[in-house]
C-alpha cells in the first residue's frame, strides 16, 4: 500500500517486483492515480509466492472498508514510515538503477 501520509489516500496494487513498482511510483514515471495523489511512501506490503494468490487479496483488499486497511497498517507499521529503505536495501536490480 502507498499514501502521501498517515492516514492519507491508499493506494492498493499487485506486482511481480516490488521495488522496481514502488521505484516507478516514486519518480512519477506511471501517470494516473498515484501521480496525481503524490503517493510516494510505502506503508505495508505482503509478499505472495503464487501470482493467483497475490491478486486474489489485492481485490479482496480494495473491498475492505478504509478502516480496515487502516488497522493492517497500524498492526505493523504504527508510524506509517516509508518501508522504501528496507526494501531496496535487499534489492541487487536496484543498485544499479540508483547509481545512474
């Protein structure tokens, strides 16, 4: 999920590589909901070995009410801080991205 702050718009979407999405929307290289709404700060993910399994929670997860979604953020991530750090740390396809 990405917000523009806590408890701001969410924004909820399935991916095969997490950083290199998260990376696109931070530079505003995808046009639509997120740019428009600067949603930049990862807040919770939730990593899926099967593609059918990943895409079958982010609907369910777009159902859920707003409060919902916020009560799983907050179980793991009370601050809303950006998760960026964390994930492109572990990521070796970002390294040379970033150095660019």
């Amino acid at each position: 999920m990405l917000t523009n702050k806590p408890d701001g718009t969410l924004y909820i979407g399935v991916t095969n590589d997490l950083v290199r999405r998260v990376y696109e929307h931070r530079t505003h290289a995808v046009k639509g909901f997120t740019d428009r709404y600067n949603l930049e700060r990862l807040v919770w993910f939730e990593p899926h070995a099967d593609p059918t399994q990943a895409i079958r929670r982010e609907k369910a997860l777009k159902r859920w009410n707003r409060a919902w979604k916020i009560a799983l953020i907050t179980q793991t991530n009370p601050s809303w801080r950006d998760l960026w750090d964390e994930i492109v740390g572990s990521s070796p396809t970002m390294t040379g991205k970033l150095a660019q």
